[in-house]
C-alpha cells in the first residue's frame, strides 16, 4: 500500500494511544477522502458511557457531520482493529468505500475484550456488502496497542 496509507494508519494509532492515556480502550479509526483527513477518533466508551462510542462509530459521526452527508462513498476507514459487527455494518450504511484495519478481531479478543467473532469477510460475503477489506495492514503496530494497554494501571475491558 501507499506510504500515505501508512500515515493514515498512525494516525489512528496515535489516537489510540491518547484513549490509552486517558484510561479508554485501545482503539482508533481515521476517516480519509481524497488523501485528505475527514476526522480521526478513538474509543469514548467509558468516558462518555455510551457502549456504541466505538472509534469507527465516533469517526463516521464526525465525518458525516464535516461533509454534511450520511453518504461516505470514496471514503476509507483506516481502524487499529478490524470493525467489530456493530461498526462494520455502520460501515456498510455509511457507503464507506473502504476498510483497511491492522489487529483482528481475535486479537482483541485474546486482549480480554468482549468481542463477537465475526469476522469482515464473512459479514461481507453474509451481507453481500460492496465494502473494500484490507486486512492486517501495519498489524504488529497495532496489535502493539493492546500490550501497551494492558500496562495501563487504569485499563477497562468490556
């Protein structure tokens, strides 16, 4: 992939490096059209209580407000991990073009998160979704924000 790609991507990791910081899970998710950063988010779960403030959720609400659409077509959502259902289907409402993420959900899952194993793909093909998949991308680099979460004193799962 692009080295832009790779820009993109850590950025998110940066964001979910600051949620880290800031005692939430170790997610992030950037939103880009036409190279351009549309909005970048991390996980607001705890802080804001609210179990859908997921990275993708809060990206794709920030994007659709900043282009005035809920229409994200030529969008590319780059994600820490790969989308859990939830976002992966507001992937696909959105019309994001695009998903490229770095963990997997298993990942995650072994990190002690509460997740559906339910994996991109097959919601794709389940769900005969047009979505772009770019799985892996950068993954030593983001699986890396599960050990460094892990040594936060003030770490919560769910």
């Amino acid at each position: 992939m692009k080295k832009t790609a790779q820009k993109f991507m850590m950025l998110a990791i940066e964001r979910a490096k600051q949620a880290i910081e800031k005692g939430q899970t170790p997610f992030g998710a950037c939103i880009v059209k036409d190279e351009q950063v549309i909005s970048c988010e991390h996980n607001t779960v705890w802080d804001t209580t609210d179990i859908t403030a997921h990275a993708e959720i809060n990206a794709i609400r920030k994007a659709c407000i900043k282009l005035d659409t809920v229409d994200l077509s030529g969008c590319v959502i780059y994600s820490t991990c790969e989308p859990c259902p939830m976002c992966f289907a507001a992937c696909h409402w959105a019309r994001i073009s695009k998903i490229v993420f770095g963990a997997r959900i298993k990942d995650a899952k072994q990190a002690g998160f509460s997740e559906l194993i339910v994996s991109n793909e097959e919601m794709k093909r389940l769900g005969e979704s047009s979505v772009e998949i770019v799985a892996g991308f950068l993954s030593e680099e983001n699986i890396e924000l599960f050990k460094l979460w892990s040594q936060n004193s003030e770490k919560r799962a769910y």
